[in-house]
C-alpha cells in the first residue's frame, strides 16, 4: 500500500469527512467502506486514517479522512493534533468535500458533549483558510450489533436527531445544508457507501449548478469551471452494487438506494440512462418477490416503462424490457382488476408483435389474443373476442402438423370462440340471481357489481375530500361510501330481478354520477397542507395558516355546488411517494378533465380587478388546467364570484370568455373544446411561452398533458434537459418541425431546441408570393415528378441517440460576408450567398468562419406537406413547385466531423426565398443529423 504526500491533491479530489463524537464509530464505518477487496485504495499517510479510493484513471478519486473529536478531549489528543495539523498542510487545493457526521444511537443527542454544530465548528476552525469548508452534512445513525437500546427508545433517539439536524440548517456561524441519513448503519459495507454517495451526489450537484455557500467572508469562492464527477461516481456505484448482490445477506434496501444513486448520477440525456433505470427496476423486482409490496410493483412499472420509452426502437434489449414491463403490468392487473392495465398490456403486446418476424410470431399472436379475452370478459365487446378469435386462426395457420405450439395453438382458439358462447351461459346466471329469497342478494352480484365500480374509479384521482365531513378519502373509504349510498343499493335490487338488470355502462354512470368532483385551481403559496397535514383529520376541525384556509373555502364553496366529492393538488398526492408522483402528474390533465367543474382561485383580484392582472394566467401548471377544464367558476381573492356572474360555468359566458382569451393568448375554440395531442405543436408551446413555474424543470412536465405525452418525471434535471426531451418526444412521434421555428439562445441538449419556451413567444409570419396558374412551356415535367419522388420518399424527422435527423432541402452557402458589428452585446451582420437562394442578411451572436464551405441553409421537410396525386402526377408536381416557391424559415448549419452538424442559432428569423423555377427543380436532398 504506497503513501501519498499532501501535495498531490487536486481539485479532481472529492473529499469525505467522517466526523463525529467519540464513540459514534467513525473507525468501524471507515473500515467497513473498504473492506471490498475490488475497490482499490491506497494510504494517504501514516498516522492518519485517510484512505484515497482511484475512480478512472486516477483522473477522479474519493479520499475518506477520519477526523478524532476536535471538540471533547475523550479521543488521543496525539492523534488529534496529528490530524489537524495534517488538515493545514494538506487542503490548500480547493477539493470538493462533504461531511458524515455519525452519531451512536447509545448517546442522547441532545447532550452538550454530542452536540453537532460545535463539532462541526471545531472542523471549520481546523481547516487552512484556503479551503472551502464544506457545507453539505449527511448524519448517519450508527448502531453496534451488541447494543441494548430498546427499540422505543432508539425511535425516541431519531426522533431528537432530526430535531437536531433541523436546528443546524441555517445555523448563523455557518449555512450547512444537513439532513438524516435514512437508515442505521449497523456495519452494513453497502449502507456505508450509500451515505457517502448521497452525499458525494449533493456535492457534484452543488458542483454542477455552480452553487455555492460561504460560510465566512474570509473563506474565498471554488473554480467556477468543475470536472463533472457524476459519470465516475456512477460507475463506482455500479460497481458497488455489483459486488453487494454477489453477497446473500446484503441489506436490500440499501441495494435499492445505492441503485436509485446510481441513476440519480447518470444524466437523462446519457444514451445508456435506460440502464440504469433497469438497475434499479431488478433489485426493486428481488424486494418485490420477497415481500409482495403494490407499491414496489406500482415503482416496477413506472421505471420499466420509462426505460423502454428511453431506449432505441432497433436496441435488442428493448424487446426483454417491453416483455418484463408486460410481466408486472399483468401482475398489477392480476391484482387489482384495473382495465387501464390490461389496456397497456394490449398496446404492449401489439408492439412486440410489430417487431416479430411472422414465422415467429405464434406465441406472441396468442398473447395478445390472451388479453383481448379478459378484456371482453370484463367489459363484453364483441369486438374483442371477434379479434383475439381472427389472431387465433392466424396463429393456428403458422403451424402446420408437427408443430411444437399447434396443440397449444388449437387450446387456445378452443378458448375463444368458449369464451364468446359462453356470454349467453353468463346472461342464464345472472336470470337465476332473481330467484333469490326476497331482500337477499347473491354475493356473486355484489362482487359484480364491486368488480366495476373499480374499474370506474380508476378513472378519478386515488384520493378525494369528502366535503360534508371534510375527511381525505383513498380508495377504500371511497367505495366504502358508495356502497352505503342508495345508488348502490338501487343497483342490487336491479340486478336481482330478471326483469331490468343494468349493463356494466349502466353501472358505470352510476358510479361517475356518485363520484361527481370539483378541483381547485390556484397558485400556489407558502403553507400549503400536504398529505400528512390533513390525512385521518377532518379538514374543517384543523387551524392553520392561509393555505389550509383556501382548503376549507373551497371545499364548502365545492359542497354549496352540490358536490360531495373535491380535489386539491395540494393534499390529495402523496408527493413523498416518486411512484404516485409520476402517476399523478401524468394524470393530472385527465382528471381536471374529469372533474365537473374546476374552481379557480385568483388570489390577486378583487372584485374590482381583471383577469388579465391575475398572476393564475402567468404560472405553468394553470394552462392545462384552464384547457382541461369543462367548467370553470373564476373567484376572487375574497372568495366572491368574479364579476358576480352567478352561472354554472364562466366558459359559457361570452363577455368573460373574451376576457380569458385575452388574458390567455389562447383562442376562444380551444379554450372550449381542447383535446390533448400533438396537433399544433407550436401554437400550444406558444400558450405555455410566457408562463412560469417555481420548479425550472416543471415548465416541461405541465406540457405533458396538453400533449398527450408520457415520459419520466425526473426532478433535479435541468430544465433544458427537461424541455429538450419534451421536444425530442413531440418531434419523434409527429414529425412536426414547426417548432424548429425559434430565434434565441440554443440548448445545451441539442442545438435545434431553444434553451426554454421564450422564443416561442414570438409568432413566425411569412408574406407569401403570390401563385401563377400559368404553367410556363419549358418546364418539363419529368423533372417536377423526380423531385416530387424525391421528397415523397424522404422519412418523418424524428431524435434518438441525441441526435436530431431532419430530412431537408439543403442549400450550400457559397460566401459569407461581415456586413457590420457591435460589441455590447457581440453582434454580427452577415450577407450570406447560397446555392438556388436570393441573398439573405442575417445577425449572429456567434462570428462565422471565413470558410463558407462548413455552412449550408437547410428547409426542414414533412412528408404531410407533400400535395396529393389525386389529381395525377403532374399536377401534384406542379402544386408542390408552386409550394417551394414560397420564402421559408431557414436553418444554418455547420458542418462538423463524423457527418455531424450544429445549429447556429440566430437573432431574428432567417428568411429565405428561391431564385426561380430552375434552383427549385435542382434542389438537393439531405438527412442532417443535428446535435
């Protein structure tokens, strides 16, 4: 084991204190950390218990430095100043470094001697001037095997370490940023790790963002320019897990976070980020097979499905994924009898058939005839069976005699054409229900009838406010109301006589008729209840601050409407929960739309104030909610109705729908019949341009819904990262390049997507020339129809890999001219000649090389604007001349290496129009791809 000097830190050194009282077992977690053989570690110093751990290349290392009490007098007052006069000479560089204080849950944490702040002080007094004391502080609880704490007297212990920690935030002799480490280290190796992880995570994010604390005026800011660990530390991470699943008696929790680290280092836009989503999904698969937890499955299925939303549609991994998010899909169906599920099993299955050659395709033809069964089972369409029946046949003719699946292809469609006589058998039973005795009913006809109410209350939020008792109601409460209502028991009775028993549809709108909501609608502000201030309380018995003050209001204004059922983004989520978090948000649009009327809150408007004021039309979340939204009632800051206009829904009333136009940017037939999809792309980012969100990243995730879209909400990323993604999606799916339109700053996830939505506040307008119903004689024709062929077979754009691949019209930019310049900011004019374009003027923030060869204007193309040969080929072709003639938005272009190209993003719109008939019919073809 060699020796280090001091001088060999750099700023490439992530620096771990272990601090802590005496007794708090800094030496057995110091120990317990490299005590894996396939983590190379080399000694610091002799006398000094500090260990480097070498990450890639030595270019990135992990030093954990023990640090004896320098607050009490119980630890060898040699080793104490050993250590700090180590800590002077060693820490001139500026490293990047966290604090694990540990304390034993043996010691009160309230005593004098164990106080934290004073220990944590003693180690900012004992580090040289130059280096930044560190600010980040992770307390890990710390345990011996032999000890024999009571288990209510160790709650009692964590309990006061949090109340502790709470008091060291904001601590005026230093801003530490601390929190409690959520577990026991117990001697686990891989509990040790994942607190210096997390730690080392907060470290490298603080990092990242450029944010930084000073805790004194003498102590000087880091670099602003940091190596970005993250992707060095995952692999330690990765490597760590590796090494603790190997190991029979590994803590699984702590498999698990050590797994959500790992992610949690990896950035979304890493072309391998899907693995580590399927990292964390296998380890949570082995907790989930051991302990059977629905929220373990319910976490399953959102990271599998974000994985293969993640991955490439030609990986060869993507098909095991799509089979193992079907696995837990089936498993939570299985379960819960939720026809969502068995909804997304059918898609899933569709698509794994898609990518089977069809002389394989047997068994994946009878998968999903499978579930196209149970859903006609469960809701009696024809058409399902009718189907799962054609599959069946289909699946029976791939295998002739001798087969290995005929006799399982033969069973199978046995099944299904039983299964479609077998509705007349079940229309006989449910006869025989009425002859029960009088005032009885057969359970069967209960669970029948529980079995769809299920399923109907899938359809609305899993948590609702009962506003006659002001009780927070899950599920089970829920049904547990309907089912003393007289609804239900109008329900029983019909469906014990012959006579007039209901279809599932019947008892369905019985349901949605019991269960009719209202939502609130507001901005939110400090003091907001959240789940855990309201749940098994009733709401109207709580005093609290102005937040659960707007709870109550809208709840009883929600009962005055006639509705005992309200929901409120506020409390209704369990936001500590990442799983319901992703559910809820990619639901949320669905449910204000499901709800009968949406209640908004403009707390900044008095009676005599307008709409256009209200800071409600400026925030990111309120836009779907306004579009979602059938009804919508406007109230004032002191809970009046806006205006006093006294109707069921203020979208109806024309005066004021004028006004929310107005004040929404938003056209009044949108406003009334909003459907969410991918149609108008860039009007919708329009709508959302001049909005904001407190979260940076949400202004991305509010979208979701407008746009019919599904992907991982993943809070911490940027939100550039965030947006570019969103972007990434709309393109993928529709091919829409309108919204290439933008001037502005571009982002860092790909040059062709702005930096945030606030280019898309200006609308592109283009004058077009007037057409020429003359065709002229010397056109021929044969060229029109080959270029119409060209640009027939050119694909839809679409992203992957971090790439944008824009099918394009190119023109080669044949000279750039510096027309002018200004300094303050850098601006730059530019005549730019290119091949088959007018000459255009253009202004750059960015100086362009001399070299006009590394340049090209591109015309983004979608197949959709190709003219229609209903007509014949020649007048389709003459129509699509006629249509390349009008100016259009360019994109500049610069080539890189590897066939690769950026934009350059420009201040104003680069406007640019075609010299004649002949550059048209000449134009080149290109697939660009953009990073």
């Amino acid at each position: 084991m060699g020796i280090i000097s001091p001088s060999q830190f750099t700023e490439n050194d992530y620096v771990v204190f272990v601090v802590g009282p005496a007794g708090a077992g800094k030496s057995w977690f110091w120990k317990k950390l490299f005590e894996n053989r396939n983590i190379p570690v080399v000694k610091i110093r002799q006398h000094v218990k500090a260990l480097r751990c070498n990450l890639i290349n030595k270019s990135t290392n992990i030093v954990v430095v023990i640090i004896p009490s320098l607050y009490t007098d119980h630890e060898d007052s040699v080793a104490e100043n050993t250590a700090i006069n180590w800590l002077k000479l060693s820490f001139s560089a500026k490293c990047h470094s966290g604090i694990l204080f540990l304390h034993s849950l043996d010691s009160d944490p309230t005593h004098s001697s164990m106080l934290m702040v004073r220990h944590l002080d003693a180690l900012g007094k004992a580090l040289p001037n130059k280096f930044v004391v560190p600010s980040h502080v992770y307390v890990v609880p710390t345990s011996k095997p032999d000890s024999t704490l009571p288990s209510e007297e160790s709650r009692q212990r964590l309990s006061q370490l949090s109340t502790v920690v709470s008091t060291l935030n904001g601590n005026r002799g230093h801003k530490w940023h601390a929190s409690v480490f959520p577990g026991v280290f117990r001697g686990q190796p891989e509990l040790a790790w994942n607190a210096a992880l997390l730690l080392l995570k907060d470290v490298t994010e603080t990092q990242t963002n450029e944010f930084f604390t000073l805790p004194r005026p003498s102590l000087r800011h880091m670099p602003a320019r940091l190596p970005d660990a993250r992707l060095a530390l995952k692999e330690l991470s990765d490597l760590l897990l590796r090494e603790f699943k190997k190991s029979e008696s590994g803590d699984l929790g702590a498999l698990i976070t050590l797994a959500r680290t790992s992610l949690g280092f990896t950035p979304p836009e890493h072309p391998y980020y899907y693995s580590g989503l399927i990292s964390l999904a296998n380890v949570l698969r082995e907790r989930f097979e051991k302990e059977d937890g629905d929220v373990d499955l319910d976490e399953l299925i959102v990271l599998r499905r974000a994985a293969w939303e993640c991955m490439l549609p030609d990986d060869p991994e993507r098909q095991t994924v799509l089979l193992d998010l079907d696995d837990c899909l089936y498993e939570r169906f299985r379960r819960g009898d939720a026809v969502a599920d068995l909804e997304e099993i059918i898609s899933l299955r569709r698509a794994a058939l898609e990518r089977t050659p069809p002389l394989n395709r047997c068994r994946q033809l009878l998968n999903l005839a499978n579930s196209l069964v149970e859903k006609f089972e469960k809701l009696g369409l024809v058409s399902d069976v009718k189907e799962a029946i054609d599959l069946g046949r289909t699946a029976l003719e791939l295998c002739p005699q001798g087969h290995p699946d005929r006799a399982l292809s033969e069973d199978c469609l046995a099944n299904y054409l039983d299964a479609k006589t077998r509705k007349r058998g079940a229309r006989a039973r449910m006869t025989e229900v009425g002859k029960n005795p009088p005032g009885s009913t057969s359970p069967d006809v209960k669970q029948f009838v529980k079995k769809i109410v299920f399923e109907a209350l899938e359809t609305i939020p899993l948590r609702l406010l009962h506003t006659p008792t002001g009780i927070l109601c899950n599920r089970d409460i829920q049904l547990s109301h309907f089912e003393r209502s007289p609804q239900y028991r109008q329900l029983l009775s019909m469906m014990s006589t012959c006579d007039s028993q209901p279809s599932a549809a019947q008892i369905h709108e019985a349901v949605k008729e019991f269960f009719r909501f209202a939502t609130l609608s507001h901005r939110w502000a400090s003091g907001e209840p959240s789940l855990r201030d309201v749940e098994d309380t009733n709401i109207y018995d709580v005093d609290g601050g102005d937040g659960l003050e707007k709870l109550q209001h809208f709840s009883t204004l929600a009962l005055r409407r006639g509705f005992s059922w309200a929901w409120s983004d506020t409390c209704c989520i369990d936001k500590g929960s990442s799983a319901e978090l992703q559910e809820a948000i990619g639901s949320m649009f669905s449910w204000y739309a499901s709800s009968s009327l949406t209640l908004v809150h403009l707390f900044d408007i008095s009676n005599t104030g307008s709409l256009a004021d209200s800071a409600w039309f400026e925030r990111g979340w309120t836009l779907q909610e306004l579009l979602a939204s059938r009804a919508v009632l406007f109230y004032t800051q002191d809970w009046s109705l806006y205006m006093n206009r006294d109707i069921a829904n203020h979208k109806v009333d024309d005066a004021l729908l004028k006004e929310v136009e107005k004040a929404a940017g938003i056209e009044k037939q949108h406003l009334m019949n909003f459907y969410p999809g991918l149609d108008n792309a860039r009007s919708r980012l329009h709508w959302a341009s001049r909005r904001r969100t407190t979260r940076p990243e949400d202004i991305a995730y509010s979208l979701f819904g407008i746009f019919g879209i599904h992907l991982p909400i993943i809070y911490g990323e940027s939100a550039k990262i965030a947006l570019g993604r969103l972007l990434a999606e709309i393109i993928s799916r529709s091919g829409d390049v309108s919204v290439l339109d933008w001037v502005g700053e571009a982002s860092s996830f790909n040059s062709c997507f702005p930096a945030d939505l606030v280019p898309y506040q200006m609308v592109p307008r283009i004058h077009p020339i007037p057409g020429d119903s003359a065709r002229p004689n010397d056109l021929e024709p044969e060229q029109a129809r080959k270029l119409y062929s060209k640009l027939a077979g050119l694909p839809r754009a679409g992203f992957g890999n971090n790439k944008l691949t824009l099918p394009s019209i190119v023109h080669q930019v044949t000279a750039v001219i510096l027309q002018g310049f200004l300094t303050s900011p850098s601006r730059y004019t530019y005549a730019i000649h290119a091949s088959g374009l007018v000459p255009l003027e253009v202004t750059l923030s960015v100086n362009l090389d001399k070299s006009a060869s590394k340049y090209i204007l591109a015309r983004p193309w979608h197949p959709k604007t190709l003219p229609t040969q209903a007509s014949g080929d020649e007048d389709a072709a003459w129509e699509l001349l006629e249509q390349l003639k009008q100016p259009f938005n360019a994109l500049l272009l610069k080539k890189l290496p590897h066939n690769e190209y950026r934009r350059i993003a420009s201040d104003c719109m680069i406007t640019a129009r075609p010299q004649d008939l002949n550059s048209i019919l000449d134009s080149q073809v290109l697939i660009p791809e953009i990073v």
